[in-house]
C-alpha cells in the first residue's frame, strides 16, 4: 500500500495580524488605523490579494502579503492606486530580487527597497516570512 | 537669466515624451497651466508668459513624476515636501522604503538642444 504524503499548506495570516505590519510600516499613528484599514482593503479588492467575500474570514498567503506592501509602498510614493496595481501586475517584484522597478520612462525611475520590507514582514510575521519570498 | 519661449518648452517636452503626439502634449501643459503649474504661468492675457530655468524644470520634474503615474497634484506635493538631492547627473528623493530618480542629465541634454534649435 502507498502512502500519499499531503503537502504542507502554506502559512497564512488573517488581515488582523497583518495589521500590525501595515502600521508599522505605513502609518504609526494610532488613531488613524481606520484610514490605514480602509486603504489597505481597497488595494486588495483592486487585485492585490483575493477576496473571500462576505462572511467568511479572509487568508492571505506570503505573495498576497507581500503584494499589499508593495502596492502600499508605490502608493505612498504618489503613485495613483490604479497605476500602482498595474505596475505590480506588470513585474511582479519579489523579496530577495531587484529593488529597482523600472517605469515605463526613459529618464525616471522608481526604487523600492523590497530588504526593508522584507525585513519588517519577518518581523511581525516570522512563521510566513522565515526565509526568502 | 536664461527664458525660455512656450514654443521651446513645447519641444523640450516633445523630445523627452517621444510616445505622446505633440498634440496630446500641448494639452497636458494647459492643462497643469490652469492648475497653476509651474508657478507664475498664468500672466494675464495678451502677454506671453517667458519661463524661467526654475519654471521650466519644475514642469520637467512634473512631467517625469507624471510619467511614473503620479498625478499632478501629488507630483506637486511631493516636489514642495520631500528633500531633492541633485547631482549632476540625477536628482532623487528618497522615501524609507524608496526613492524615486529623475535622469537629469537627459533633461539638461534636452534643454540645451531646444536652445539651439
């Protein structure tokens, strides 16, 4: 008799726990988690990470994290949401590979330093971002 | 001090936004001209406006930043609020995840090209 060995699933987090991350990251100030909250779900409704839908508790995996960050990010640089999904859709950054997100411009760029952004999800998310995303 | 006719700028921009049509420029730069962009634009009528060097660079600089999909307006902001390191070949602001870089040398090349034009 064989013995099927079930993968491993992988490690996920609610956006509770994600929170922390975002505010750590994003905005440090207490009283405007609701703003952050705000902003933070629409990025994700626009394509960022998947939606569960109504009644049921979200779970997000490594790549939907990381996703969120680095829309946020471009999004706090000016970029206007819908350019910043686009440009995520477009490269598909990943921690540990370039910084540089190069825009559709021939004399100016855009630089994310996805190591900081590394560094803080492993910090307040170590059982998903243990080693490289 | 250097001044620069609505014509020249038109073709500064022109070089450096080879995939736009001239036509499509001519609009954006009237379009930021009503939202006041660069300072000082709007002259009154019957007068042509003459941009300075710092009129023309901010438009250059709110035109790269608009090429990396930054709205005007939060092009503007971040150009009056974030810290500008200029080198001569680059002029870059850094966020502490970020930093955005504007090739100013490129920007220069054709600035002096639109002079002698």
């Amino acid at each position: 008799m064989k013995l099927a060995i079930a993968p491993e699933p992988e490690p996920t987090c609610t956006f509770a726990e994600m929170l922390p991350l975002l505010a750590s990251l994003f905005d440090p100030e207490p009283t405007r988690i609701t703003a952050l909250t705000g902003r933070a779900k629409r990025f994700m409704t626009m394509g960022a990470a998947s939606c569960p839908g109504r009644g049921s508790v979200g779970r997000y995996g490594a790549g939907e994290v990381r996703r969120v960050l680095i829309a946020m990010e471009l999004h706090q640089m000016g970029l206007a949401p819908e350019k910043a999904i686009a440009l995520l859709n477009e490269h598909d950054p990943r921690f540990g590979g370039s910084a540089r997100i190069g825009v559709g411009s021939l004399f100016s760029y855009i630089d994310i330093d996805m190591d900081g952004l590394r560094m803080a999800a492993q910090q307040h998310l170590p059982h998903m971002f243990g080693g490289a995303s | 001090m250097t001044t620069y006719r609505y014509k020249e700028l038109l073709a500064i921009l022109g070089s450096l936004n080879l995939d736009d049509k001239p036509a499509t420029i001519a609009s954006r730069l009237k379009q930021w001209q009503r939202m006041g962009i660069p300072e000082g634009v709007n002259v009154g009528r019957g007068k042509d406006c003459e941009y300075t060097e710092d009129m023309v660079w901010e438009v250059l600089t709110i035109n790269a930043l608009q090429k990396l999909g930054i709205p005007p307006d939060n092009a503007r902001r971040l150009k009056a609020q974030m810290v500008w390191n200029m080198t001569p070949g680059c002029i870059e602001m850094t966020t502490p995840h970020g930093s955005i870089s504007i090739d100013r040398a490129r920007i220069l090349k054709a600035m002096e090209a639109a002079r002698h034009d």
